[in-house]
C-alpha cells in the first residue's frame, strides 16, 4: 500500500462535491429549476437517462455525510451551493429557506473541525437565466456578483475558502462550444465570448465576496499539460493553439490580467476595462487536474484514444484531440498520469512566476467501477494507488518551489456524474442509490489511516 509522501507541515487534506450532482431535492424549499434540470429532462441527453433529482439525498443525509468526513480526518470539504436554491429565478432576493440549509451545513462541518469552501457556481445555472440569455448575456456576470453578495453576506463569516466558478473551461466547451453539458449549445468557436463573460461573472464576485466580508478567495479551474501527438510543425502549432484555449484563455486574464496574445478581439465588451475586474487579486489558484491532452493537426495521426468530450470535436477544427497512450486507464477511460498533474503546476510557477498566489488541488480523483463484495467491502486497490501517486507528484512539484498547500480529493461519495449518469464512480464512499446506503471503500479506509498517521506526526 502507498503512504502519504512528507508533505509541508499545515497542509491540507480535504474532499469535494458539487451540489447537483449529490443533493437531490430539487423541488425542496423553494429552489428553482436549473439548466441541469431542463437539461437532464431532455432524451437522450444523460448515458443512463437519469437525473440529479435524488442523486445521494445529501440534503437530508448531510449530517451522516459530514460525520463521515469526520471519521476519515478531512482538514476541509470542498462543496458547491445551488444558485437556484438560493435565487430560484436566478435575481432578486435571497431564498431565505435556501439559504438555511447550507447555514445548517456549514455549523455541521465546523462543529466537526471541518473547514468549509464553497463554491457559488458550480455549472447549476437557474434555468430563469438561461432563458434570458445565459452566459452568452453579459448580464449574467453581474448576476453572479449579486447572488455572491447574499451568500458572502450569510456565510462569509464562517466560510473558511471560496471559489466563485468552478472549471470554466468546461462550462465553456462541452457546455456550448459542444453541446454535451448543459445549456447543449452547439457554439464552436462562437463560444468564446462565453469564456469571457465568466470570467467578468468572476471578477465580480471575487469583488463583491470582498465587499460583503468574505476572505481568502480563489477559483477551481481545470487545467492539463497538452502533448502534441509527435514533433511535425503542424502538430506542435496545433497542440499550441489548443494549450491555449484549453488553459490559458482561462488563467492569463485572472493573473496578469491579459488574454494570450490575439484573443483579445474574440470577446466581447469593453474587454480592458473588464480584465481589470477580472485579475482582481486573489488568495490562491484552484487546479483541477485528471489527464493530459495529446493534440495532432487534422489529418495527422493522433496516437491514443480519443477523449470522449473533445474527441468530438465539429468538423473544421483546427486540432484533433486525444488522451496520451502507454499509461493505465481508470473505469471512465481516462489515462492515469500522475506526472502530469506534477507538470502542470510547474508550469503554472514558470508562467506566472511571483504573481502565481499559493495553489491548491481543488480536485483530482478517478472513476472504477466499484461493487460492494459479499463481506459488505468495496475493494478499490486502483483508486488507492492513484491517489498515492498524485499526491507523490504534489511533493515533486513542491520540491521543485511550487506553492502548493492543499489537495482535495473527488470526491468523497459516489454521485451523480453529469451526462454520464451514475455510471462512473468517483467515491471513496460507494453510495447504493436504491436504499442510499454509504459503504467506505479501502481507499477510505487507507486514507483514513494515513491521515491519523499524519496528526499524529503534527501533534
């Protein structure tokens, strides 16, 4: 069995989830209808044809949930609050009763000597807003700042991390560039201007958590080193074109408050005085990391499989996109390369050097097709190995001077894994979602040890 490598004293150790995909109750208290909920609602749309509308019932099993983040030693548990939930038409005033059960939450984890990071949006756009626009409105972004000021206001004194988006690189591609995730649009390029209206919905409400009292503030968002399928020019022009949209499209305007070079004319708006919004400071740098990208030029070979979600990519676009070869792959097919993640954050320290705050692994984890065994066990060896090995590439990437001060695994239960339904299982905790029964598996059980190893070093 791996161990935990020597990680910095206070470093964090915690689990994340997002709120459509665990907490059911969708006609509960007031919330409104998401894009998901419209989304899931349409045929065909969701692999197994199921929705988030139960999910893990976490909104009624919240207290169990969180005892059993207790029992496993997590510093802090990364969750999501439902926009809808709390402005069930996505304007106007609080939900009060919306926002009473992440009250309710947020004492539960701190009552456990859990810190609570919230993210405000986490892809549960209300459906209100999609009709009115969506993210192709810029008048989205400064929804987002208001519904930011009333969750800061009711939480910002007890909430210990915050995130105002999570992975907006994927709200943007699959989302609308692609048509996979909610809305569905088929934008293609046309979607860009949708990356920057998140990235304004952000800088505001990065401005307005501020203002409403909120501290120690940053982003999850997805990032990967991208390998061009071999060294022909037109591989290696493809595959930078595609680092660029991909990754820093995303990261250059939050920390140097600048597009790559030639996007600037692809957004819309007054986009100078909008980055200046945008790169407003933040406390630290969320990254979401699963699997490098390894890119050919059309018509070229592209070595490896496909990556389901970009591998689909509309005809006439100017890369082809595959996942790397030569390494294991979890149940949902993605290839397993931890020296990726390790790669990626070194990256980060290269390009942005002394403005690159602190960072933080805001998810990383890995879906098998886990079964509770006769003797009521989830054998999960896999998932254990793959987490040892991550977090030996953190250690590497702290080695080599980056700041890193914090890992959160996804996730801590089983649940409901967007257009893939619940086949895909990412948990350390096998949920049964007949009977909503909760079994730890062995990656639990050995983080779990390794983490009371760790306190007991601290102490």
């Amino acid at each position: 069995m791996p161990e935990i490598p020597d990680l910095p004293a206070g470093f964090t150790f915690g689990a994340a989830t997002a709120s459509y995909q665990i907490e059911g109750a969708v006609d509960e208290d007031g919330r409104g209808a998401s894009v998901w909920d419209t989304f899931c609602a349409e045929p065909g749309r969701i692999k197994d044809g199921t929705t988030g509308a139960v999910a893990c019932d976490h909104f009624h099993r919240y207290v169990d949930d969180v005892a059993l983040m207790k029992d496993l030693g997590l510093d802090a548990y990364r969750f999501s609050i439902a926009w809808p939930r709390i402005q069930p038409s996505g304007q106007g005033p609080a939900n009060q009763v919306g926002l009473d059960f992440y009250d309710r939450l947020v004492d539960e984890l701190l009552a456990a000597g859990i810190e609570p990071a919230a993210t405000l949006f986490h892809w549960d756009l209300p459906q209100a807003l999609q009709d009115a626009g969506g993210w192709q409105s810029r008048e989205t972004a400064g929804r987002l700042a208001d519904y930011a000021t009333l969750v800061g206001e009711r939480l910002g004194d007890r909430v210990t991390r915050w995130m105002p988006l999570n992975e907006p690189v994927v709200v943007t591609l699959l989302g609308h560039a692609l048509g996979i995730h909610a809305p569905g649009l088929q934008l293609g390029f046309d979607a860009l201007p949708i990356a920057h209206h998140l990235l304004l919905g952000h800088g505001l409400a990065v401005q307005a958590l501020r203002s409403a009292g909120a501290t120690n503030i940053g982003i999850a968002s997805n990032h990967a080193p991208t390998w061009p399928a071999s060294d022909a020019p037109e591989d290696r022009e493809a595959a930078a074109l595609y680092d660029t949209i991909y990754n820093w499209i995303f990261a250059d305007p939050i920390l140097t408050g600048a597009y790559p070079d030639g996007f600037d004319g692809f957004m819309p708006g007054p986009v100078e005085e909008d980055l200046k919004i945008i790169s407003s400071p933040l406390d630290f740098f969320g990254v979401n990391y699963y699997q490098p990208a390894v890119v050919a030029a059309p018509g070229n070979p592209l070595p490896g499989n496909a990556i389901d979600e970009v591998g689909a990519m509309p005809e006439g676009m100017p890369f082809q996109v595959g996942q790397p070869r030569g390494f294991p792959t979890t149940g949902f097919g993605w290839s397993v390369v931890p020296d990726g993640l390790r790669e990626i954050l070194t990256t980060f320290q290269q390009r942005y050097g002394e403005r690159l705050p602190p960072l933080y692994i805001t998810e990383n984890g890995c879906s098998y097709p886990d079964v509770v065994d006769a003797d009521g066990s989830v054998h999960d060896a896999e998932r254990t190995a793959y987490l040892g090995a991550h977090l030996e590439a953190v250690r590497q990437a702290i080695d080599a001077g980056v700041d890193v001060r914090g890992y959160f695994v996804w996730s801590i239960l089983d649940n409901f894994e967007w257009a893939e339904g619940y086949g895909e299982r990412f948990g350390l905790v096998h949920v049964d979602f007949a009977t909503q029964r909760r079994t730890p598996k062995d990656s639990y059980r050995w983080l779990q040890e390794q983490l009371r190893g760790r306190a007991d070093q601290e102490r």
